[in-house]
C-alpha cells in the first residue's frame, strides 16, 4: 500500500478498529476502495455508518462484479457517501464462485433492499438476512443470472 | 407467480389491489400491489421490470463510445443527462480534459434538460391529481426545448450529444438565439404554471401532508434528488462534488422541510428557477474555443480533416472499428439528474468495451420510499404520492 493510502482517515480509522478490517485499499483517480472480508462486512458497514467522524449514512450504490474465470469470481460492490463530511467511500468484498453468499446490509441501510434484489437476480450472489430475497427485474422462472460473464449476451438457446 | 401480497390470517376481508403495470398514473409501466382496508392502503409493494432490457449486459458488447447511445434510453426523459453522466466517468478514466465552451454547452442543454424533465413531471402529476390544463401548458413549453435538442443534435429525445472528449458536432449557427428566446418567455410560463397550482385549494388539499417522509427516512432509504431536498436534506451532486464546470456558477438549492408531496411541487417550481440563472450565466460567459478535447485516438476527427489528412483518416478508422484503450481501473461518477444522483460505475479492464458498467439510476433508489410513504394513506393519495417522486421506469429497469 503506498503511503497516500495508508494516511487516508478513512483506512487509519478502519485500522483502529481492527486489523483484520481491512484486506486491500487503493486509491485510483482520487477514489478510495476498501476490500473488507465478508465475514465483518455487517460489522465494518454498521462502523461506517455510525462512527461521528465518518458517518457514511447514504448507500448510494451496490452492485456486483463477476472475474469468471478467475478465483475468488465475485465481488459485491458499495458506494457510500458521507452527507456531512461530503466524502464519497467503496467497499468492495471478495467472494467465492461456487456458493456467492454475503451478509444483507438491508438492517444496516434500507436503501440496499432493492439492489440485493437486483444483484441477487442478475449475479446469482445471495444475501443473507435479507427480508425478500427474489427475481425484481426478471420474471420468476428464469433460468440463469445473466450479468455473469458466463452467460451469453444472446442468452441460452 | 408474478409479485403478491400473502393474506395475513384473521384479516381476510382485506382487498389485495393489483395496480398497473397498464395504468394511467403509474408513469409507464409500474405495478403496485396493494392491501386495503376500506380506501386505506395497509400494505404496499411495488413490481418492476417490466421494461428490463439488459442495458448492463449491452454495455459489455459495445466499445465505449457506442455506449453513449444506450444511456439516452434509459431515463428518455433526461437523455443529455444520462450522456453527461457517462461521458463524464469515462473521461475520468481516460484523465481527458474537456475544452471550456464544451463544458459549458453541456451545462446549458443539462439544464434545458432538467427543466423540460421537470415540465412532463409536471405536467403528469397536475393531470393525476385533475389539473387537466396544466398539462397542455407544460407541454406547449417543453416543444420549445425539444426544439432547441433537435437544432444542436438532429434528434428530439435520443440525443447522443455528449461525446467522450466533448461534443459531437460544433453548435450550429443561432442556437444561442433560439435559447435566449426560450429564457425570456420562459419566466412568465413559469408565472402561469404557480398562478393555477400553488395557492389553489384542491391542489393545497391533495398534496399538503400528503406522502411525507422524513430527512432520516430519505437518507436511509437511498432517495435522491428534489424528493430528497423536499423533505430538507441540502445534498445537491452539482454543490457538493462540481462537474463540467458547475462550480462558475451562482445558484442556490432549494428544499422544503415538509418531506410531502406538496413540498416536492415547490421544489421542483424553484429549481427550474435555478436553472434558468445557471442558463443565464453560461450563456453570457460562454467562452470561444474547440468543443472536442485534443486527443486524436480517442475524439473522432472532423469530417473534413479526414479528407484532407492521413492521420485523421487512420484515427477515424482505428475508433470505429476497435475503439480506444482506457488504463486498467474502475471509476465512480455521477451527476444531479432531474430525478437525483445518477451514477455510473465503470470497470476497465484496458480493452475498447467496457469490462463492467452499471448505472445508479436515481428512480431506482427513490421508488423503495414509495411503499413507505404510501402505507397508511387514501388510494387516492397513492397517485398523488407516485407523481411526486418522479419516476422513469425505463432507467428503473433497465
């Protein structure tokens, strides 16, 4: 990690809580990423939100990225942004291919219902504890996620 | 089975309402599924995708510039922002720098977007509540602008202005004429528009705490935009994180604490107030110069350099037919589109087509309030509640 990342506040204050927070952090084209392990992802996201000098109270985003065919194949993807501080932050965790599963962070922001649901739908990734976890933009009864690389752009035939 | 409500024991007297997707005041194609006890909405969940396409997955197949050409269809309402926004995340990735007058011609026709957006907003939310005239006013008004896009692009809708590097085309001849004339009628529609709605007793009693949420709730929730400034929250993409020069210019942020849907109406009324002073300003400074960056492998060349000159003609071939080849990395950038934060998310994997592109569609995350706001409430408030929230279907689904 070069030294503009290592003195970011952000990555200092997710230090602090635990080593263990804080897998990988880069900084590209002024933008701040942090992987953070899927099992404290619940515990590092209620952190963000709640700690006064962060306080990342808005989900903006969450989406999700498939490296088929490499390992680990999945990443689910947040951006969150400070109103206060006006600082904009994205997580990003790591998961496995052949069971994609993560904590829902619907307890942590509401706002992440509707994209887990999307994610969930278009990448196969499950969220656990999420309070309705089904198809939203595709019909109920399709078969395949399609934004996995895997999946041809025509569709199956 | 398509989304349902389950009946809850003991309370099966209950109706389940299933409302849209064909449905005049759902704003295209949203479904609503509805629990009523009498006229009140008990429960409420929405269903969408109705309109998916698969933008996302399209994005993949296309080099970055035929990407622009799928953002104008997703929020047909506000195409020059849509192509803004991603215009604008690619030119983060690349590290382009964008001529003045182009950054400033892109201010002008975002915010000629955003006040003909707000116009069928409306427009469309008078005639859901029965303000019959308002509608035909609105509409007369947004011709104008449609006009002014069609000068600039040759299109009315599907624009495709926004090129990455700046503009397609040099803006022809009188088009500032033709804006000036738009800003000097425009204040007095606005006038007429207030006359018939803002102190109008039906409309007072159809909106005024009717659909409130909270500052809290709106953050919680992911809303944006003047839904979220309706309810007091001074969060503006234009304010806090300035784009293509949004920072040159005077202009406040409107909000209301009410959070109801009236609140959301006057909004709205003043921001199209604000753009019209950003307009202004822009137009009175706007600076002499090229529209298109200078970077020969990434902006197409002029149609006549390519006749006269090798290397444009090898640019031009080398663009269309591979595209170009962003650095390896991932940007996040988004704008104020007339619904709220609109963002893109762009993954490069240094090839010509991007390796991941996902949008932040802002009605996306404002439609999740609406069960929130709608629960309690009259079914005849439910219109009233889905009209001020200003939803696209075409970006929420994508």
């Amino acid at each position: 990690m070069n030294p503009e990342v290592e003195t970011h506040p952000v990555v200092q204050r997710l230090r602090e809580l635990s080593p263990e927070a804080l897998e990988d952090a880069q900084i590209f084209r002024g933008e701040l990423t942090v992987w953070i392990p899927a099992a404290r992802l619940r515990h590092v996201a209620e952190f963000l939100r709640d700690e006064k000098a962060l306080s990342f109270k808005y989900l903006s985003d969450l989406t999700a990225l498939d490296h088929y065919p490499n390992e680990p194949r999945f990443e689910t993807v947040y951006h969150l942004v400070s109103l206060e501080h006006n600082q904009r932050l994205r997580l990003k965790v790591r998961l496995a291919g052949d069971d994609p599963r993560v904590d829902s962070l619907v307890p942590v922001w509401p706002a992440a219902n509707a994209f887990e649901r999307e994610v969930f739908d278009l990448f196969g990734v499950y969220f656990e504890g999420h309070p309705y976890l089904v198809r939203i933009v595709l019909p109920e009864d399709w078969e395949g996620h399609p934004l996995r690389k895997d999946y041809p752009t025509e569709g199956y035939r | 089975m398509p989304v349902t409500l389950e009946r809850i024991p003991g309370q099966e007297e209950r109706v389940i309402l299933s409302m849209g997707p064909q449905h005049p005041s759902t704003h295209g194609v949203l479904r609503l599924v509805l629990e009523l006890d009498g006229e009140t909405v008990v429960r409420a969940i929405y269903d969408i995708g109705y309109l998916h396409t698969g933008f996302e997955k399209s994005f993949e197949r296309l080099t970055y510039s035929q990407d622009i050409t799928l953002t104008d269809r997703m929020d047909y309402l506000a195409p020059l922002s849509n192509n803004l926004g991603f215009c604008l995340a690619v030119e983060k990735l690349l590290e382009l720098e964008i001529p003045a007058k182009a950054q400033f011609v892109r201010v002008i026709l975002t915010e000629l977007t955003r006040i003909q957006s707000h116009l069928v907003w409306l427009g469309t939310h008078a005639i859901d509540i029965g303000a019959m005239s308002v509608f035909l006013y609105c509409f007369r008004e947004r011709e104008d602008i449609l006009h002014i896009f069609e000068m600039m692009s040759g299109q009315r809708m599907m624009t495709s202005y926004f090129r990455i590097g700046g503009l397609a085309l040099e803006p022809p001849l009188g088009w500032t004429d033709r804006v000036e004339k738009f800003l000097k009628k425009f204040p007095g529609r606005l006038e007429e528009y207030e006359g018939l709605l803002t102190r109008n007793p039906i409309w007072m009693r159809r909106t005024q705490g009717v659909g409130a949420i909270s500052a809290e709730d709106a953050v919680a929730y992911g809303v944006s935009g003047p839904s979220l400034r309706g309810s007091g929250v001074k969060w503006d993409v234009r304010k806090a994180q300035p784009y293509s020069s949004y920072d040159k210019f005077n202009f406040e942020i409107p909000t209301r604490p009410e959070g109801d849907v009236y609140a959301r109406y006057l909004v709205r009324m003043a921001e199209m107030r604000e753009s019209l002073k950003i307009v202004r300003q822009a137009l009175d400074g706007l600076p002499e110069g090229p529209v298109r960056a200078n970077a020969p492998h990434i902006v197409m060349p002029d149609r006549e350099s390519m006749k006269t000159s090798i290397e444009a003609l090898i640019y031009h071939f080398k663009i269309v037919t591979e595209g170009f080849h962003p650095p390896v990395g991932e940007v996040y950038h988004s704008v104020e589109s007339p619904r709220g934060e609109l963002g893109f998310y762009i993954v490069s994997d240094g090839s010509p087509r991007p390796f991941r592109c996902h949008v932040r569609a802002p009605s996306f995350a404002n439609l999740q309030a609406l069960p929130k706001i709608i629960e309690g409430r009259l079914i005849a408030d439910v219109v009233a509640c889905i009209g001020s929230i200003d939803v696209v279907l075409g970006e929420i689904d994508r």
